[in-house]
C-alpha cells in the first residue's frame, strides 16, 4: 500500500492531521522492528514485534472511529485503504468473543496441526496457572475476550511488554 | 538505543534519521548496538539526512555528511573562523576533558560537562553518551528537577515552620507582659497577619530579621515560657501560616496535596478530577492509551486512581465525550455561518453570492457550499423540501402525472433529498393540483392562464391518471411545444421511412420521450395523433 504521498494522490480527508503524528510514529517503529538485527532472538521471535506494531496501529484507528467516533466515516474508510489499518483483523474485532483477537494467523485453524486455533486463544482460567504461553505466530499471551485486561494493553501483553521501550 | 556516535534528528519531512558524526554516515536506518566505550565527539551543528542532496548546505550551521569532524577538534558551528583563528596563533586545538560529572538520581545516567562548554549524557552501564536524552531519560530528568524543586520547597516551608514557631514563641512573651510591650506586639501582629493574603518573602526575611532583634532580649524570656505552650493555638496559627504559605508559592504540588485530602473516599469526585486532569494536560481524544498515561504522569491526581485498567476505562470514555464536544462545536459553527448566510441573503444577494464563496472556502463541511453555490434564484433556501419543489417547478406542467414525474427524475438529487419517499407523491400531487386550478403559476411563463384552460382544469383537478376520458385537449401553445419536439425528429422519421415503410411512433417515442415539451400534450392519444399528422406531411413533402 502507498503510504508515500505524490501529487497523484488524492489528498487526505479532513481530520487527517489530528492523527498523523500517531500514525507516523507506528510507522518508524515498524520500520525499526523491521530493521532491526536477528541477532539474540529466535527465528519467530524476530517477527513478533511486528504483528504487534500492526494490532496496535489497527487497534489505533479501529478505536479511533468505532469506540471514541472521533474520526468521520470519509477518513476511517481513507485509512484503511492506504493500508494504515487492517481491514479484515477490525472486521474480526467488530464480532462477538473475538474482540482482542491478535492477529489472524491466530484464528486460523488450517494452520495448526489438529485444525484448532492458536493456544492464545484459550482463556486464562481455563490455562493451567502459572504458564506464560507466547504463542508462536505472533508471540501473544492471550487474546481471548475474557483474558480480563483492556484492549490498550492487550497489546502490551503480545510478544515483549512496554511498547515504548526503546532498547535495542 | 542508538551506539555511540550516532544521533538521531528529524528530516523535515517528519521522518527520524540517524548520523554519526565520527564516521559522516547518515542513514534512514537505527543503527545496531555495538560496545564501545567512547565520547560522543562534539556536535557541530545540524547533520543533514540521508540522501538529500539539495539539503541546504549552503548554511553554515550545517556540516556535509563528507566532513565528520574530528573527535578532538573545536566545536562550535562557527568552526571555520575559530579554526582560522587557532591554526594563526599556531595553538593546539584543546583537548576535550569532562570537567564535572553529576549523576543523575538512582540511574547509571550522568549528565557530563565538558570544558569545552559541552553537555551530554553518559550512561555508565551501557557505555553509551548521547546528545540529545532518549524519552526514558527525559523522564528521569524531569523527576530530577521535580525532586529539586520539592526539595527547595521542603527547605522553604522548614524556614518558614522555624519562623513561625519563633513568632509563637514572641507572642507568648507579649501576652503575658503588659504595658510597654503592647506597642511592640501590635506592631508585630499586624506584621504577621497580613492585611492582603500577599506577604512576600521579602516580608518574611523582613520579618525574620526584626524577630532575631527582639529575641536576643527575649531568650531569657522564651526559655521560661516555653512551659506556657498553647497546642492549640499553635496549630492553629501553623495552619494559617501553612495556607498563606501555599498561596504564596502557588505550587501545583500543595494544590495536589489539597486535593489527595480533601477526596480521600468519594470515588465519583475522585474521577471528575481525574477527567480534569486529563482535560488540563491537553490528553486528546486522538491519543493512544500510552500517549495520554505519558501526558498525566507529572501530575499528582494521577495517583487518585491506582488500578491501570481503571484509568484506560476512563480515558476511553473521556475520548467519547470529547469528540462529542467537538462534534458539537463544528455543528453550532456551521450552523451560525448558515444563519448568517440566510440573514444577508434577504439583504443584499449580490454582495451575499461573493460572502457565500467566501463563506463556502472557509466552512468545512461541503454540503453548505454545494448549496449556497447553486446558481439558481432563490439561494437562501437549503432545504430539501424547496429543492423538490423547485425540481416540480422546472419539470411539471398541468398535465404531468407522478408516475412520470417520479420514474424520470428519481435520480435526481433534488428528488432524493426529501427524505421521507412517502411525503414525495402528495406534495407533488398537491403542487400539481395547485396548478391546475390556477393557483400557482408555472415557472416558465407560458400563456397558459386563460380561462378557457382553467375550466377544462378545473374538470380534470381530482384525477391525475392519463386516462383519456378525464384528458381535456391540448391548448395550442402546448401543441406548438410538442411539434417543435417532433421537427426534430425529422431526420428519424426519414430515416425510419426508408429502412421500413411505415414509421413506427413507438420508435419514435422512445427518443424524444425524456424531453419536457413530450409532456406539453397530455393526452397520448393526442399525441400520437399529431405525430401521425407529422409524419405524414415530412414524407409528402419530401417525396
């Protein structure tokens, strides 16, 4: 998706600049997670920092228009066909029990062995107590609606804690 | 974290890049981590990002990416001059040496200064010295000279306490004596009880100073009385001293003190103060949950509300009332700009079609500007209702019906813009019946108010169907409409009478059925008739 803005591009609805600050951070953080070295991490590991820029950065504009409607319909649906947004991870979100749904590998039964969906799935009280699972997909800790937390740091508990942390 | 050298700037496009001064590299790309154990060099100005070759170099501040400075040289943006000025006098360039190191509270942080006049932070951990503080450091800074302050202040209210209790103790000395001393104790009440709420602190040293003088010639006194302590009084007047005292330093932290007093328990208020808060430290509704935590973290009431899941829940209600409130704000202005557009409407409609523009650039929202650009008559009126009825206006006439009228110009926004579908028919029926009956007169003036038509009309108001039995005959006007629609079909009919025989009116129809004066002849038959009548004369006349 082009997010680089020529003069063939249609301008951005109003409203845009209110959120472009956001909207550009996530994206040097993106590039920063795609850049970073593989050093120290495991072969999946290194992916998980960025599944998680990407539910947080749909999370961010689903938020933005469905929950707080601080955004007009012109600009949500601008969004998310510059690719500023998942589409198809915010249409899970709008259905009952997947609201904090990772991502959508997780959901996917054709990708695990015994057509189940990933381990991150399952709720916390019916997971044995005491196990930290990071799924191997996108390195969630749960994302069932029922894992008790709030959606800001459903995030935070994908793949490492603390968002800002920007050590290496 | 960024290795050592590298620098971290904005382009100005908005984009973060990274320089490392040493080495001249610039990149789009965080450089990875590596141990070294270094300075940074001095930084000389702005590195200019990546790739940007038509970056303006041409200003001194700025150092091509080619030209790294050399770690040990003279800083200073203005290096050419000083280096001209050192190599002349034939000194060495001075060497950088840390002058003073001061650690920064209970971190591995230090802020280093040079005496070269340079300041930087060193981590001793991780070896690394920046320039300019990553966000964490920042926060640390901010807590250091938070902490600073507080510090000031204890020190601060300290003195104060001590001066207070050395008022005391004066009082009681004057109280119990008498006489003599009751100048001395009034003058000195009133220097302590301020008539404004205004006693600076030149006041306080002022006073202090005065205290010390007489209390060389009470100690004697003070140590006796000290038995006489008067707790209650004491508290009291402490009280009142500590209020003047928080008023004087107008300190947000005392204020915050205030506040985790006075709602220890009431969960409701708590909350408000919690949204004042988040109002005050300008939390928008376009932040993250991250973003707004960072905003409210300064401030003490955000330790009214502990639990983290609370606070999300309330930012994210927050959100929803402030976008509310700016919704709301957008609809009032544009609705006063609408008022305004309509009041000088009635005024002066030249000067309005250039205010409207004007207004229309400004306004945000497009609907206004489509309608106040429409160049039809009437511009004040916006309302659905008026558009329809000036879309009947344009495309009825006596003799339409609705099933037409509706089947022709559903498409048209005019139509459409009347909401309710059902309201459509009877307010075209009832402007149609209006018309016949003479009530209204049809837009385009045709000569169609003779009285002749109005009693046919009136025969034929209750029904609107094409029936041929209600249908009067066409006036001649509304013949004449109809043949100049039908000469131009000449060329068809032609054309038809050459391919096949006969002229098929169906053919016919069909092209010049979308056009207005088809419906000037109402009755089908009629029309069929004339067409006939048409058609017959064009082929004599052209065989």
């Amino acid at each position: 998706m082009p997010k680089i803005k020529s003069s063939r591009t249609k301008r951005a609805p109003e409203g845009f600049d209110d959120i472009e600050p956001t909207l550009r951070e996530f994206q040097t953080k993106m590039k920063d997670a795609e850049n970073d070295p593989h050093e120290g991490k495991r072969k999946i590991e290194a992916l998980w920092p960025i599944f998680r820029l990407h539910h947080q950065r749909s999370r961010y504009v689903y938020e933005l228009y469905y929950k707080r409607e601080a955004i007009s319909k012109e600009l949500y649906e601008y969004l998310l066909k510059q690719g500023y947004a998942d589409a198809n991870l915010i249409a899970k979100w709008k259905k009952a029990g997947y609201e904090k749904v990772c991502c959508l590998r997780c959901i996917q039964p054709k990708d695990t062995n015994f057509g189940t969906t990933c381990v991150c799935r399952v709720p916390r009280d019916k997971l044995e107590d005491g196990k930290v699972i990071e799924c191997i997909h996108c390195g969630c800790r749960g994302c069932s609606s029922g894992s008790g937390a709030s959606a800001g740091s459903a995030a935070a508990r994908k793949g490492k804690p603390a968002a800002k942390s920007d050590d290496a | 974290m960024l290795p050592l050298g590298w620098t971290e700037h904005k382009a100005p496009d908005g984009m973060a890049y990274f320089y490392n001064a040493a080495s001249g590299q610039s990149s789009w790309v965080r450089p990875t981590m590596q141990q070294h154990h270094m300075p940074p060099p001095p930084g000389n100005g702005i590195p200019p990002p990546p790739g940007m070759s038509g970056y303006p170099s041409s200003q001194q501040s700025l150092h091509p990416p080619g030209l790294g400075p050399p770690p040990s040289s003279a800083p200073a943006p203005i290096a050419s001059t000083e280096d001209a000025g050192i190599s002349k006098k034939g000194k060495k360039p001075k060497r950088e040496k840390a002058i003073k190191k001061t650690r920064i509270l209970e971190s591995p942080w230090f802020i280093v200064e040079t005496n070269l006049e340079n300041t930087f932070f060193y981590n001793k951990e991780s070896k690394v010295s920046i320039w300019v503080p990553t966000p964490e450091l920042e926060i640390i800074l901010t807590k250091m000279g938070q902490e600073a302050t507080e510090k000031i202040e204890a020190e601060r209210r300290a003195r104060d306490a001590e001066e207070q209790e050395r008022l005391q103790a004066l009082k009681r000395p004057f109280e119990t004596d008498t006489g003599g001393q009751g100048d001395g104790d009034k003058r000195l009440r009133n220097g302590t009880e301020p008539q404004g709420t205004e006693m600076t602190e030149d006041d306080v040293a002022w006073q202090l100073a005065a205290m010390e003088e007489i209390m060389e010639d009470q100690d004697q006194h003070m140590a006796s009385q000290d038995e006489y302590d008067d707790d209650d009084e004491d508290e009291e007047d402490n009280n009142a001293m500590q209020e003047r005292l928080r008023m004087l330093q107008g300190s947000s932290a005392s204020r915050a003190a205030a506040y985790l007093e006075i709602l220890p328990e009431n969960i409701q208020e708590r909350e408000m103060a919690f949204l004042d808060m988040m109002r005050e430290r300008g939390v928008t509704q376009f932040d993250t949950v991250d973003m707004a935590l960072g905003k409210m973290e300064k401030d003490p009431r955000n330790r009214l509300i502990p639990d983290q899941k609370d606070k999300a829940a309330l930012f994210d209600s927050f959100c929803v009332i402030r976008a509310r409130e700016v919704k709301e704000a957008r609809e009032k202005e544009r609705q006063q700009k609408q008022d305004k557009e309509m009041e000088e409407g009635h005024h002066d409609r030249n000067t309005k079609d250039k205010h409207s523009t004007s207004l229309s650039r400004d306004s945000k929202s497009h609907t206004t500007t489509s309608s106040s650009s429409t160049s039809s008559a009437s511009k004040t009126t916006n309302k659905p209702e008026d558009m329809y009825r000036r879309l009947m206006e344009e495309y009825t006439t006596k003799t339409s019906t609705w099933l037409d009228f509706m089947t022709k110009y559903r498409v048209d926004p005019r139509f459409l813009a009347l909401k309710p579908g059902s309201l459509r028919e009877s307010i075209f029926r009832q402007y149609l019946s209006d018309l016949k009956k003479g009530i209204i007169q049809p837009p385009s003036s045709k000569s169609s108010s003779s009285s002749d038509k109005d009693k046919r009309v009136s025969s034929s108001s209750s029904s609107n169907s094409r029936s041929s039995s209600m249908k009067h005959k066409a006036t001649d006007a509304e013949i004449d409409e109809f043949m100049s629609l039908l000469k131009e079909t000449k060329k068809d009919i032609l054309y038809e009478h050459k391919n096949s025989s006969s002229v098929e009116w169906r053919k016919i129809k069909k092209l010049i059925d979308r056009d207005r004066r088809y419906d000037a002849v109402g009755s089908s038959t009629e029309r069929e008739l004339l067409f006939r009548k048409y058609a017959d004369r064009v082929i004599q006349r052209r065989d």
